[in-house]
C-alpha cells in the first residue's frame, strides 16, 4: 500500500480484554456458594425457618430485578461494567452511588471471612464456652495463633495482595480453590450432621425467632446484611 492511501486511524480498534468463561464461573461461583454456605445458616438459626425463607424470597427477587436491569442496559449502552452501566442510566451520582454501595458489601463480606478464619484458626469464646481453633489444637496456645494476630497475617499477606489486582478475572485461580475448600466444607458438614442425626444429639428445627433476655429484635436484623451479602454474586460478573 502506498503511503498516500494509509489512513491515520486504523480502520478498527482493538477489543478491550474481556475476562475468561472459566474465570467468570469460578469467580460467580465463589460469590454464590462462599457467601450462601456460611451466611444462610446464621440466618436460619437467628430468624427461625418461616422468616428467613420469606428474607431469602424476598432478596432473590431484588436480585432478580437488579440483574435484569442491568443486562437490558448493558446490550443497550456502551459499558461492560457495574458502574458505567449506572452512569449512562443515572448518570454521574449512580455511578458514585454504585461504586460506594459496592465498596461498603465488600467490606462487610471481608468482615464476615474474617470473622469465619479467625473462628477456624484460632477459635473464639462465647461467655464460658471455648472454641479452639485448628492451629490451637495442632500447636497449643501460643502467642502467634492468637485469633488477632491470625486475622492480621491473612489480611495483610493473603488478602490484601488478592485485592490489589485491577481485574476481577485475576482472582479465577484464587477463586477455584475457594469452591474446593467449599465442596469440602459442605462434605465435612453433611457427615457431621448425619452423625449427629444417628447420635440423637440434634434439636428440633426453629420456626420462628427466639426473643429471650439475650436477644433482641435488633440481633434479627443482623441476618438481613448476612443474607443480601449471599445475592451479590452479579457485579462481580460486571467488573
């Protein structure tokens, strides 16, 4: 080709990178089964059986709403995530408004993780009841499995280099051996659960909340963040 006939853009840009299906599986995946396997218990054993299928209901149906919205206006617009999907339909206070709602869910899922880590490494203590925790039993009581000093080595070397990459679609490898530490966690979950069933060692199920002296009506609101959490499993697709 001449060089009068050479055009001074291409003729068609480049593809902005788009994330692996394998990555977006295992990444939905983690959402979905990491959040819901540890949060919907806690819903049912604070709400009872009838009000936390109703929350449950209930929060399926938001998602259901958000994820429709959000897949119409992204075939319609421009933007492949959350946030620019938000800023082309409310502009740029949706857009700011997305991204903060996002920031505070992620936060509150960090909070809940570690809360579940520092309880399985190095246990807790509910007034005169201890839990000891895997490294307590493995090594005894030392001072570097102490549940703070726990929860501050896998924040600072475990999830904060996780959180510092750019692209949702990183996390695939991460987020594959979460769905197998789940799979896991179910079976070991399931077996103990049957052995308490042929042990005669378990109690009838709750259909409704317990108000006593050591629980309020505000202790029933903590599983409404818990259960939303389990449902968040759309923007992460989106990022």
């Amino acid at each position: 080709m001449s060089p009068e006939y050479v055009p001074l853009l291409p003729a068609s840009r480049s593809s902005p990178r788009t994330a692996s299906v394998s990555g977006a599986v295992f990444n939905v995946s983690t959402s979905i089964i990491g959040a819901g396997i540890m949060s919907i218990p806690f819903a049912l054993k604070i709400l009872g059986i009838i009000p936390a299928l109703l929350l449950i209901a209930f929060v399926a149906f938001l998602t259901d709403i958000s994820v429709e919205i959000l897949v119409r206006f992204t075939h319609s617009g421009d933007s492949t995530t959350y946030a620019g999907v938000m800023k082309e339909s409310f502009g740029p206070i949706g857009s700011i408004a997305t991204q903060v709602c996002v920031m505070i869910t992620n936060l509150g899922g960090l909070i809940i993780y570690q809360i579940i880590i520092g309880d399985v490494l190095s246990g807790n203590k509910e007034g005169e009841k201890m839990h000891l925790g895997v490294l307590q039993e493995w090594f005894g009581d030392q001072w570097w499995n102490a549940r703070e000093f726990s929860i501050l080595f896998t924040a600072v070397f475990i999830l904060l280099p996780l959180v510092l990459f750019r692209r949702v679609d990183s996390l695939r490898f991460s987020s594959f051996i979460s769905v197998v530490l789940a799979v896991v966690f179910v079976g070991i979950s399931s077996v103990m659960a049957i052995m308490a069933i042929v042990h005669g060692k378990t109690k009838s199920a709750r259909l409704i909340p317990k108000l006593d002296k050591n629980t309020s009506v505000f202790d029933l609101f903590t599983a409404v963040p818990v259960i939303v959490t389990a449902f968040t499993f759309h923007f992460n697709g989106t990022q």
